[in-house]
C-alpha cells in the first residue's frame, strides 16, 4: 500500500539512537531521549518503562544492549546503519518511535534491561498495574529480518559442580581431581543431539551448552572442585528436570529460568500480520514474548534486525529492512 505520507529517515533515527550508549543497566540517557522524541505524556513512566498511546495491539521493544566492542559511535555506510545495537534492537526503537511521531494508533512500551538476567527485567511492576489488560497482541520488534518469529525458546542458566580432594600435583593418586570428575561428568552433553520440538508446524530445537568453566587453584595442586556454566534453551516444561536427569554426577544449581512461549498464531491479529508478511519462521532464542505470555497476552516478533548481526562487533541493520518494517506495521495498525 503506498501512503501519502512520507516515510522518515528511519536511518538517521537508528544512527541517532546507536550514538546514545545504553548498555544494560546504563540507560538512562535513552529513556530521556524517547521521553523527547514520543509525542504526548506517557501512561505510564518508572524511569525505566515508558508506555504511550492505546489500542489493542501494543508495539514493544528494549532500550538496552550488549557491551560495546569498540563499535561506538556508528555510521551509515552500505546501504545499512552500522554499530552497537543497531540491529538488536534500536532499529525497532527507530520504527516504534517515528509510528508514533506519525500519529499511527497503538501502544508504544519502551523499556531498559532486557539483554541480563529476566529477574532484572522492570516489565513485571507494568504488568501489576491494569494498563495492559486489555491488550490483544505484543507486537516485540526483535531482529526478525522483517520475518514473524513466533513463539520463543525458554532459557535456563545453571552452574554445575564437581567436587574432589586436593594433593600435590606430583602425587595426584593421593587426591580426586575435580577437573577430571567434571570432564568425565559432562560426556553426556558432550553427545547431546538437539530434540526437535513441533508446536503449529513450527518446529524448535532444544540444546544445552556448556558456556564457562572454572577449576584449580595453582598448577601444583590437585583441584578439589570444579564447575561449569550450562545454557539450556527448551520448549517444553520440564526443563530443569531434563537438565538433572542429563548430567546426574553433578550439584546442578539454576541460576535463572525464562520461561517459553507459544507460537500464538491463532490470534486474529497475527494472522493479519502474516498476510503482510513474507515467511513465518519458529524463534529460536528467548525474547520477552515469553513475557506476555505469562500474562495471557499473545505475542509474536517481528522487527527490522539483522539476526546475522545481532551482538556482533559488526552490528548493522539494512535500510531496507527499516523501511519495509515501518511500512508493514503502518499498514497493519491503520
């Protein structure tokens, strides 16, 4: 559909947004800036989640992003916008906030924390309130490549530990090296095939990683314990029991669980969104639809970002995907 208004520079905006640093719990200068940017009083404004407008469908998106990689300040230069968090996700920033600028009707949530731990995310005091009780659909601009990612993986973070006695390196026989008893405790991960899960005839696959290992304390010591981080990504529930019944040698703590969410493709809104879009494809990573699912909001990805490019040094967003989001989310919120 072609629109007599015309379109913003989406690229400028991304650009603008990229040079404003807003690591994880380093945000306040953005807040202040999309408090600037966005037309109107906020509903709701903790200093950390900004929420505009009204309608059915709310449009989501987080501030934060990784730590910088020496890929500060951006530029434009290709055909794309380059730099830290430009596709994850100040390019959906861009589109959430020129929506709004342009006066297209919706719910525009803003907020911080969202690349650490979910039991930092500030989402849960907004959804103790009644604001969006009445929301039909979480549209999370996630970099999806201007693709519906529906539903989520859920993510649990754990440490697994292995203990053993400690002796002199010359005379290990006379101790348990832990290290050895983590190697040996891990061979079933080691094996570990992905399970494919189906839901709506999308298919996701659960994996577990191991992603960090401490052990020993001198290189003359034999160590006497050792552990390791685990990321398991799941569908089903169940989850942590899997992970325990995978590795039984070990002292499994949880250190954070994110829960999954469905693929929510039977809401009437999301199908009007798959007529304007190209492919439907399953999410293979966590984002906050797991949230809004907790809440019985349905909720689905779709944004401008380069999934190629997300966290990497090399971060950058196509111009085109920025425009064509925009103009999909124009014509289905209109």
């Amino acid at each position: 559909m072609t629109s007599a208004v015309p379109t913003p520079d989406l690229a400028a905006r991304t650009l603008h947004l990229v040079d404003v640093p807003s690591e994880s719990r380093s945000e306040a200068a953005i807040v202040e800036l999309v408090r600037d940017l966005v037309p109107g009083a906020p509903m709701y404004d903790d200093g950390e989640v900004l929420l505009y407008g009204d309608g059915p469908i709310v449009l989501a998106g987080h501030l934060d992003t990784v730590p910088a990689q020496g890929n500060l300040p951006g530029r434009i230069d290709s055909g794309a916008v380059h730099g830290l968090g430009a596709s994850d996700m100040k390019a959906g920033v861009a589109v959430m906030i020129e929506l709004a600028r342009a006066g297209v009707p919706a719910r525009y949530l803003f907020f911080t924390r969202e690349e650490v731990p979910v039991s930092e995310s500030p989402l849960p005091a907004l959804f103790a309130t009644d604001l969006l009780r009445d929301v039909e659909l979480a549209v999370v601009l996630e970099p999806t490549d201007c693709e519906l990612h529906a539903g989520c993986l859920g993510n649990v973070q754990a440490r697994i530990t292995f203990h053993g006695e400690s002796a002199h390196s010359a005379r290990p026989w006379t101790g348990v090296n832990a290290i050895h008893e983590l190697v040996r405790g891990l061979q079933p991960l080691v094996g570990l095939e992905p399970a494919d899960v189906e839901l709506d005839g999308l298919v996701y696959r659960e994996v577990v990683s191991a992603v960090r290992v401490a052990g020993g304390i001198a290189s003359n010591v034999v160590p006497a314990t050792a552990s390791a981080e685990l990321n398991m990504r799941f569908m089903r529930p169940g989850a942590e029991a899997r992970l325990r019944a995978l590795l039984p040698e070990g002292e499994i703590e949880v250190l954070s669980e994110s829960p999954s969410a469905p693929p929510a493709l039977d809401n009437a809104h999301t199908a009007r969104l798959r007529d304007l879009v190209q492919a439907v494809k399953p999410k293979q990573a966590w984002t906050p639809v797991a949230q809004f699912a907790e809440q019985g909001i349905n909720a689905i990805n779709y944004g401008p970002g380069a999934t190629a490019y997300a966290h990497r040094v090399d971060e950058q967003v196509p111009i085109e995907n920025l425009e064509r989001c925009y103009e999909t989310l124009r014509e289905f919120l209109s």
